[in-house]
C-alpha cells in the first residue's frame, strides 16, 4: 500500500517541479504562488537529480528511481567566449510555439542553474500545500478503508503516467555561459508538445480516479464512507485544475474535468441522508438527547429512528459530591458515548464530557449540571465538546 501512496504523492509533486518561462505579462499571476524561496528549493532538487547521472535521490524505501536524463543537457563546464544569443534574445533560438524558456544568473553556476528552472516552476504554482492535503487524504481513506485495496490498484494504474516523467516534465538547462568576470548563465527549456501531452495524460488519469471514487451504490453513498470517497473526489478535483492550469497556459485545450464545487454540493447532499439514532440512558428529561440531536443536524446530518445504520449510544449520569467544610452541596455530571458503525459493529465517534456544578440543596446543584451537560455538548470552544468531535470527525473523513 505505500508503493501506491508514493505514486500518488509522485503525482501531485510534478505541479511543484513544472517548468515554463516567466514573461513580464505573466510575472503578476505567479505573486500569489508560494515565495521564491520555495520555487529555488523545487528547483534544486530537480537539479540535483540531473547532475546526478539522472537519478532521483532515494526514496522512503530506499530504492532509486530513474529519471532519465534529457538529450538537452549540456556538459557541467559553462561556455565562456562570445556572449551567446539567447541571452539577449533568448526567443529567437527558442521559439515561443515550441518552447517555453527562461533565463537564470548567479555568482555561481550551480545558483544560475537554479534560477532559471526556479523561473519556469514559478510560472506554474506552488500547490505544496494542496498536494500535502490530497495525500494526506488519499492515506487516511486507505487506512480508514473507505478506499479498497482492489480500488487502490486501480488508482495506482490510473496515475502511472506520473512516474514516467523526467526531471522537470519535458524541461532541461539547454545551455550554460560564463562572462568571465564574475556571472554565470543558464537557460531552462522546456518542449511544449511533451508537457502537453504529459499533463493531458495526468488530468486523464485523475478522472478516472473521481470516476472510481464515486461509481457507487445508494447505499454506500449515503454513508460516511460515501462522504469521505466524495469528499476525497472533491479534493483531487482541486488539484487537477493546477493541471488544467498548466495546459492553458501552453496554449492546448485540457480535457474536461470536474471541479470540486460539484462535489462539494454533493456531500452536503449526502450528509442530509445519513440518519443517526440517538440513544441515551439516565436522561429522564431528554436534554441531553435534545442537545445531541441539535449537534447532529447543525453538521448537515439528521437524526433516525432505532433501525438506522448509525447509532449514537450515550449514558448519562449525576452522582454526589461532597466537600468539607464547604456548606453548599455539588453534583457531579458525566456525558460518554460513542458513535457505532452497527453494519460492522465499529466505533467511528468515542466522545467524554464530565464536570460539577454546586448549590445550596443538592436539587439544585443537580439542575445546574444538567445545565452545564447540555450547554457543554454544543459548545464549540469546548475542546470535549460533542460538537468539536463531531465537526473534527468529519474533516477527518
């Protein structure tokens, strides 16, 4: 499973390794990515990779994987002599129709090298964070088994494009220059036809990944295994529009793909069908229930009868508490349940509140903490609250 997992995570990392040139009508778009700092960074380990023979350092299994070198690649040594053309002009050797390129300069030839592919991964986006979260996601449902090894296989298929790829997806440092004196050079290219194709083939793979995702049944749908599947779906559709992004600026037509608002629609769909029983023993008045079933249709869900594949079994109980020398009189309040799977028997939800509340009679310290219990409940600073679990149960999803 986590061969899969790193082919996934292979996948949405090529985003942050993209390359095409920055122009000054373009410049504007790349300031809302993230910094500089962290293009450089991407940059240099693309980089590393090619000056290393074309191999990516290890990975977290520690096997190499092969990143083949481009036939672009110059020697090491920088050119020195006449200052080449495509530094004054670097469009008329690298045609705009057929490649996307930039110019990077240094003090150091390695730090021009990283410049000028940071240049081309600017263009496209920093999506770290949205690539941390699909992985993040992908990895919980696998574990959590919304996702079934068999499906798992499938997505793995899918997505193999993406780790055909070389170094920086059809991109190379095509040529090298030193002035000498004291500046280094270096042009980053990359071939349009192959990142059109390349990416056209990812957003392909990604669909058919929401299309497994979400070719389910009514019933599975309307759970909260349907609601994680679809909420995953949502979150690769996200970070398919880098891809889709990435082609419109190559000037190709992206294929169709699904953009996450649909999905998002349909969650809070499917939570208003998933039906959850709410049973609590020792609540004599039905408070406590009552302030549960509140939390429950707060989060979209609604509140089913006793044949309901979820249910939400909680004791309630109130106990004395007596201290010395203190003359009022205390009652003890404790809330504990869990959320239950009853397909499986599986507790998705355990959850514990407790406290005491003091009066001068103890009828009265006991009404307080029925008070403080079912205030307690839907209170969404309480870190115990029914409410924090239950919305950090679902992000989880």
């Amino acid at each position: 499973m986590s061969k899969i997992l790193c082919v996934l995570t292979i996948g949405l990392l090529i985003v942050s390794c993209a390359s095409a040139p920055v122009n000054t009508a373009r410049t504007s778009a790349s300031k809302n990515n993230n910094s500089t700092a962290d293009a450089e960074a991407a940059a240099q380990a693309a980089l590393a990779a090619m000056n290393d023979g074309g191999q990516r350092p290890a990975s977290g299994n520690g096997q190499q994987t092969t990143m083949p070198r481009s036939p672009q690649a110059p020697s090491t040594a920088a050119k020195t002599g006449a200052k080449p053309t495509w530094i004054d002009a670097k469009d008329s050797v690298y045609n705009k129709s057929e490649h996307l390129s930039e110019i990077g300069m240094d003090a150091r030839q390695d730090g021009a090298d990283q410049k000028a592919l940071a240049a081309l991964t600017a263009v496209f986006g920093q999506s770290v964070e949205a690539q941390q979260k699909l992985s993040s996601a992908y990895n919980e449902a696998v574990r959590a088994g919304k996702v079934t090894t068999s499906e798992s296989t499938s997505m793995q298929e899918s997505i193999k494009t993406s780790t055909q790829l070389s170094t920086l997806v059809g991109a190379s440092i095509a040529d090298r220059w030193y002035d000498g004196k004291s500046s280094y050079y270096s042009i980053a290219v990359m071939d349009n036809a192959k990142a059109i194709q390349v990416y056209t083939s990812i957003i392909n793979g990604y669909n058919e990944t929401i299309t497994t995702l979400t070719s389910i049944s009514d019933a599975e749908k309307y759970s909260f295994d349907g609601y994680a599947r679809y909420k995953l779906a949502s979150i690769i559709a996200d970070g398919n529009q880098e891809y889709v992004r990435v082609l419109t600026y190559l000037g190709a037509t992206p294929p169709d793909v699904k953009k996450s608002a649909d999905f998002l629609s349909e969650i809070k769909s499917i939570a208003a069908r998933i039906p959850i029983f709410v049973n609590v023993s020792g609540d004599d008045s039905n408070r406590i229930k009552s302030a549960l079933t509140k939390v429950i249709t707060s989060q979209g869900l609604q509140g089913g009868t006793s044949s309901a594949r979820y249910v939400l079994n909680v004791n309630f109980s109130l106990s004395d508490a007596n201290f010395p020398n203190n003359p009022n009189k205390f009652a003890r309040y404790l809330v504990e349940g869990s959320l239950i799977d009853t397909t499986n028997g599986n507790e998705l939800l355990p959850f514990k509140l407790d406290g005491r509340e003091g009066h001068t009679t103890i009828e009265e310290a006991k009404n307080k903490a029925i008070a403080t219990a079912e205030r307690k409940i839907g209170d969404a600073k309480a870190a115990d609250s029914f409410l924090k679990k239950l919305t950090s149960y679902l992000e989880s999803l």
